[in-house]
C-alpha cells in the first residue's frame, strides 16, 4: 500500500494508487467522506459539494445507512446465529465495518469483504495481516457465478451452512439493462438454504411528492458525474427480494428498521431516500 494513502492526511492528489481514476468520482470515496473519512480526491470533493448543494443533509443519508447496516449484523450475530458473511461493494474500511461488529461478538465470524474499486482493494488486504477470519476479494459483483467461484470465496465460506449476503447502497448502482431483478435472484440462487439477504437501496416514491423530487435530483448528480445510479420504487425494489422471507418490519426506510430509541430528530426528505430490508432463504 502507497505511504499515506490512509491515515490522518489522507490521499494527496499527486500521490495515486496503482489503477485509481481519479478523473470521476468514486462511490466508495464519496460515501467514506460523507462518513467522515479522508481517503478522497478533489474530483470527490466537487462531487461532494455539488450534492450538498442538492441537499446539505446528504451526509446524514450515509450514516444512517452505516447504522442500520450495524443493526442487521448485530442482530444476525446475535440472534440468528449467522457467523458467515458475504459483504459485496464493502467500500473503504472506516469506523464500524462488517467484520468489527460481528468479531465483537463471535471472534471466530468469517467475512469476506468484495469491491472492484482499487483504493478498496489495497486498503482492505491490509485486513488480511491483521485478522485470519477477513478477507477481501476483487470482484465485479454483478457477476455472481465468478464470485462464488472466486477460491477465496469457496475456501472462506462453508456453503452449507447458512450465510449473510450483504447488498448495501450497491444494487441501486446496477442499471436497468443490467437486469438488478435477475442479479439478485441468481445470488439467492446461490445462497444456501437458511440464508439472510441484506439489501438497502436508494429510493423513489415517484408520487409527485419533495421526497420524489429531491430522489430525482439525487439521480441526476449521480448519473451525471459517475454515470451510473438509480433511485427505484418500493416496489421495484421488493422485487430484488423474491422467494425469501421478510423479516420485519419489511422494506422501510432504514432508519424505521428496528431503531435503538426513539427518533430525536425532526424528519426530513433525507430519511426516506434510503430503504432497506433482511430476508430469508427458506
């Protein structure tokens, strides 16, 4: 890994790890800032300011994010006894990753951590030196077949017991005429029989309402500067959920899923652009 690629500084512009493009903004270092991180380049920060000029709360979307991911793994850990992980576009490591909440609880939990972003793949093997029950893969993940080949994936996962697929803020990155619904049910194909699938999605009501308009504001950015993103309807995005078993409270606005106290804060468009939900393969 580069010297000072992490840290207090972070990157600088005139130092680039090997294969980054730092001509377009990159989600992972666009949603690291929005959690507070320093691996970015200013191509990131003007994609920053211009969405903070959409809406000034965006960061808030990140974080709540962050914690209903936390949420879910916590409770898989603790109460569904999952101790297999297959976290897919994980993202730069920062505070609270996948494998810290559910080590916190059962040290011997496996995760595999999948990325195709290079920044997150050099940040990440530096897991590897550190914990023998993590491990990161490069990986495309709108290719199922090759990741569950992949021999880190088949040596680190035992596919006979039950495993934790994690699609976090990815699929609503996988266009239309990539077929997301085809996608996510060949991975739950895939997936053995008592499995959880982690899904969170931004979202559309496409009702006329702010909410609508400020999720079609959001998806013009992220199209214009990244070229891809799509912000879909609940319906759309249930969809991605066919064959399992919603757990409740269903597919909700993630900050409603399960919340460890009551709201302290005014609701605002924000809180419904994120929507999530945990499923079981029967």
């Amino acid at each position: 890994m580069a010297e000072n690629s992490r840290g207090g500084n972070g990157p600088t512009d005139e130092l680039v790890l090997a294969g980054v493009d730092t001509t377009k903004p990159s989600v992972a270092r666009v949603y690291d800032m929005m959690l507070g991180g320093k691996d970015h380049y200013e191509v990131d920060r003007e994609f920053y300011r211009r969405t903070m000029e959409i809406e000034p709360n965006a960061p808030l979307l990140a974080q709540v994010l962050r914690r209903w991911l936390i949420r879910v793994v916590r409770y898989l850990t603790t109460t569904a006894k999952v101790d297999q992980f297959l976290d897919c576009g994980s993202g730069l490591p920062t505070a609270e990753n996948t494998h810290q909440v559910a080590q916190r609880i059962n040290p011997e939990a496996t995760v595999v951590y999948v990325d195709n972003d290079p920044m997150v793949i050099a940040h990440g093997r530096a897991l590897l030196e550190e914990n023998d029950h993590t491990h990161v893969v490069a990986a495309d993940l709108r290719y199922p077949d090759d990741l569950f080949a992949h021999p880190v994936v088949s040596r680190s996962l035992d596919f006979d017991r039950p495993i934790a697929l994690m699609q976090c803020a990815t699929i609503h990155h996988v266009e239309d005429d990539e077929n997301p619904r085809e996608l996510m049910a060949r991975y739950i194909e895939l997936l053995p029989s008592g499995s959880y699938v982690l899904l969170s999605h931004f979202c559309d009501p496409d009702d006329g309402s702010e909410v609508s308009a400020l999720a079609k504001a959001m998806e013009a950015n992220l199209r214009s500067a990244i070229g891809r993103g799509r912000c879909r309807t609940p319906a759309e995005i249930e969809s991605y959920l066919t064959g399992l078993e919603i757990l409740e409270p269903g597919l909700v606005p993630v900050g409603d899923w399960w919340p460890e106290g009551p709201r302290l804060t005014p609701v605002m468009p924000i809180d419904f652009i994120g929507w999530g939900a945990v499923g079981r393969k029967p």
